[in-house]
C-alpha cells in the first residue's frame, strides 16, 4: 500500500531541502522519520523541511520534528527549521513543545537563511582506501583544530580519526568521507565508507592479538560514539569534549 505521504529531498548545498507532501498521522510519521533521519546521517551544513503541502491530520504526529531535532543537535549537530505551515498546523506547533527545539518560519528562504546562519563549522574531505590515508586524517585534524582554535584536540583527535580511517582501510576497502564538525561542546569526527557492516568494539579478544582493538580505543578516548547506516554504506561517528 503506498504511503499518503511523499518527501522529496533536494540537496541544495550547503543546505537539504525535504518537500513533504500529504497527510501527517500518526501512521505516516514513520516515513517522515526515515527520510529525516537519512538526511541527517548525509551530514548537512543544515536541514530545512516544507510543509506548504502537508495536511495535518493527528497533532501528535508534528512530534517527529522534535525528535530530529533533539537527535540531530547531538550528532550530528545539524540545525533544523521548519517553513511554510498550514495555518492549523502553525497554531498546533506554537501551542507544542515542538518551537521550543525547532524553529518555524513563513517561508523557505526565510528558514534556508537561518538554517545557514546556525551551521556549526566543518571541514570535509573524501579519502581513498590507501596506506596513506590515515596520515591525511591527521593532517586534516591538525588543520581543522588550527582554524578553530582547540589545538588541546589534536593529539587525540588524530588518535581517533586514525583508527576509524584505518577500519575502513583494513575492513571496508572503499572511498570514504571524513567530516569534522565544531558545535561546542563537543568536536564531532565523522567517516563514512560503502560497507554496510556495522562497526563494532569487540571485547573479550585475545590479549595477544595483533589487532582488533581500535574502537576499544576509540570508544575509551571520547564521549561517545556510534555507527549509523548512510546510504549504501555507514557512518562511524565519535564525539570529543572541546570546552
């Protein structure tokens, strides 16, 4: 059965436009947490999401834009707006805790300026699975924490970034994207590849093993982190206090 919902996404860079069009229930939400979710893990400057065409059939249902929004200011740390509602729906979102977490706007140009004001900075870079690799990771750790002024983060930021850009070289073998984000309080390191296995700290291994032990690490060095599917791919995320 089709959904009574469509969402077009329209990577308008540096921001991702989501067009939704249909009815809003308590059935269809589910839908729209999908695509939202996806676009979050694409790691946006910011998200803009339409709602000129939707028809709100269950007010309950406006509550899946604060859940991408409390979800997405953690990781990673992409600001949402809301454009364009209907008239009843404007009213349901001012009288919800749902403002509070995400904004509304009139009007897409409107939310697109603001979602770009409220971009937190990043730098981005696409790798090759080669032995090099790691060595770039560090140096673009070095830049980064250089132009944003947290020089304490890049010895174990690079240590990080190191052993995720490893994994992928010695597990995934594919072209990856590697994103580092600033939203005080934390730094956010970010790499995506084309394999869809999880990542995953393996405890329990035989102390005299070679290998296997860089997310233990990884896991041991941050705040938190975690790995979320992207695409035809993944997303290995991992967070560091910068206070």
């Amino acid at each position: 059965m089709p959904s009574r919902i469509s969402c077009e996404v329209c990577d308008e860079s540096p921001v991702t436009l989501v067009r939704l069009a249909g009815a809003l229930d308590l059935a269809t939400m589910r839908a729209v947490h999908t695509v939202l979710d996806r676009c979050l893990t694409a790691q946006p400057d910011a998200l803009v999401v339409d709602l000129s065409e939707v028809d709100v059939a269950d007010r309950l249902a406006l509550s899946v834009f604060a859940a991408a929004a409390r979800r997405a200011a953690d990781w990673p740390a992409v600001p949402i707006v809301l454009c364009a509602p209907p008239p009843d729906a404007a009213v349901w979102l001012a009288e919800t805790t749902a403002c509070r977490v995400v904004p509304v706007r009139p009007d897409c140009a409107e939310a697109t300026a603001l979602a770009g004001a409220w971009a937190a900075p990043r730098l981005r870079a696409r790798l090759e699975p080669v032995a090099g690799a790691c060595r770039r990771a560090r140096e673009l750790v070095t830049d980064a924490c250089g132009r944003w002024n947290i020089p304490e983060l890049i010895g174990p930021a690079s240590l990080v970034l190191t052993e995720l850009v490893g994994n992928v070289v010695r597990h995934a073998g594919t072209p990856m994207q590697v994103t580092l984000t600033l939203r005080r309080p934390y730094l956010r390191l970010a790499v995506t590849d084309g394999s869809r296995a999880a990542a995953r700290a393996t405890t329990g291994q035989d102390p005299r093993a070679e290998g296997g032990r860089g997310l233990l690490l990884v896991r041991e060095l941050t705040q938190r982190w975690g790995s979320a599917p992207a695409g035809d791919g993944k997303v290995v995320w991992a967070m560091l206090p910068a206070n």
